[in-house]
C-alpha cells in the first residue's frame, strides 16, 4: 500500500533545532490522520524527529536516507 503525503518539509541544510521547527509548524496545519514527510541532512535529525514525533503521539512510518538526505514519514496523530 502506498502512503499519501499531504505536506513535506525540505530542511536540507538547516541545522538543529531547524528541522523539528518546521516540522512542528507543519504539522499543525494538518489534520488528525494526515501525514508529512520530512527531508534533513543534519545527522541529528535521525534521533531527534523520531523521538520528536512519538512523544507527540504521531506515528512515524518510514524512514531512511535518500539522494544524500534523511528522510521521515509521519502521520499525525489524534488531537488533544
């Protein structure tokens, strides 16, 4: 089954905090449900945005390094 990304994030370049920045601000434009996809080339980004994601309660469904930069796929989980 293939995943549907509703938004990405292109943090490529940026550094830490950065990425989880942006992310956040995407995130909440999403619905409970959607997903974002995140790309980063800060090797802190492998621990942090997991770690990030699921202390929110998003769901992270894949991850890996592509083309020279990390990528995340979260889905965004139910609202408070």
């Amino acid at each position: 089954m293939e995943i549907v990304v509703d938004r990405l994030v292109d943090a490529r370049g940026f550094h830490c905090p950065m990425p989880i920045v942006m992310a956040n601000r995407e995130m909440q434009q999403l619905a409970a449900g959607g997903v974002l996809r995140i790309l980063a080339t800060d090797k802190g980004a492998c621990v942090d945005i997991p770690v990030w994601a699921e202390d929110i309660g998003h769901e992270v469904l894949d991850s890996g390094e592509q083309d020279g930069a990390f990528y995340f796929v979260i889905r965004k989980g139910e609202e408070d």
